[in-house]
C-alpha cells in the first residue's frame, strides 16, 4: 500500500538559482499542501529531471535517458544565469509529452511586459518574490488534480457499492418477510 500512495502522491519540481528561494518554495509547498518537492538549481537541470535534453543543434527539447521524473506542476524562477524561466517555459510548452504540466513563474522583479509574456507564453501564475504562504492559494487549481479526480472517482464507486448492497437487503428483505403497506 505504501508503494501506491508514494506513487499518487502530488510531485512539484521546484526551479531556482538561489539556494534561499529554493527552500522558501519548498517549505511553503509542503507546508501548504501534501506534496512532494524536488528542487534544482538551474533550466537545463529542470529538464533533465523532466526527462528532456537540449539539442546542440536545435532549440527544441528531444527525449533524453529514462531517468526522469513524473512531475504535477513547476515552479520556476524567471532571472536565472543559462536558461532563463521564461525558456524552460517555452521548452515544457513546446514538448508533446510536458506542454499539460502547470508552469508558475516568480520574479523579484516587477516588470509587467516579463509578467505579459509569460502568461501568453502558457504559464498559468507570475508570482513576485518574495514568496509567501498566502501565495500558496493561488496554486490551489493546480495542486492535486489527479488526487481530486481519484478521490471523486473512489467516493463514486463507495457510493455505488452502499447503493447496490442497499438494494439487495431491500430486495432481500422483501423475499423473506411480505412488504406492509
């Protein structure tokens, strides 16, 4: 059993050049919500977890080694040195096998025309550092889709177990002793 909650459990890859902000998002993920975090340090680590490599030749994400890891969601920071959040975006978005996976993007740096082009670019939030829990709110359409849907699913099928146990006691019951009216 504990193999298939690991399994279902909610996974956010968490992307910052700053080793602060990479524990600030992770304490307030976990904090606010039962999830998994892995944190990495730059846009090309991201999407080695993400199971992508970058072609030399081209700019466009090709499918790397097996060691990858399912991720829900990405956190990511904009201004990091390489690949900047806004690239690792454009990457995940431009995969077939990733464009599904939410992508947040935090800044400390308030520039709207930043904020513009990354919601245009497929992020679903633009965040402005410093981080906080109040922030987590924001993340909630996000969070554990798959866990909602099982959930709703498991608490469909229990209700339509009681429904057909409470049928055959009715039709049981009205076997085994005559109905009064």
């Amino acid at each position: 059993m504990a193999v298939a909650a690991e399994e279902a459990q909610f996974h956010v890859l968490a992307v910052d050049d700053s080793l602060i902000d990479r524990k600030l998002i992770e304490r307030l993920l976990k904090t606010s919500s039962s999830c998994q975090v892995t944190t990495v340090d730059s846009g090309s680590k991201a999407l080695q977890m993400l199971g992508l490599r970058e072609d030399e030749e081209s700019t466009s994400p090709v499918p790397a080694d097996k060691n990858k890891i399912e991720v829900n969601l990405v956190v990511t920071d904009y201004c990091m040195p390489g690949m900047t959040g806004y690239d690792l975006l454009k990457k995940i978005k431009g995969s077939s096998s990733l464009k599904n996976i939410p992508v947040v993007i935090m800044s400390s740096e308030n520039v709207p025309s930043r904020t513009t082009r990354c919601l245009e670019g497929g992020a679903e939030e633009f965040f402005l550092k410093p981080i906080k829990l109040s922030d987590m709110t924001r993340l909630t359409p996000y969070l554990p889709k798959g866990k909602l849907k099982e959930q709703q699913r498991e608490s469909s099928n229990d209700n339509n177990y009681s429904n057909q146990s409470k049928d055959f006691c009715l039709r049981r019951q009205g076997q085994d002793s005559p109905v009064i009216a």
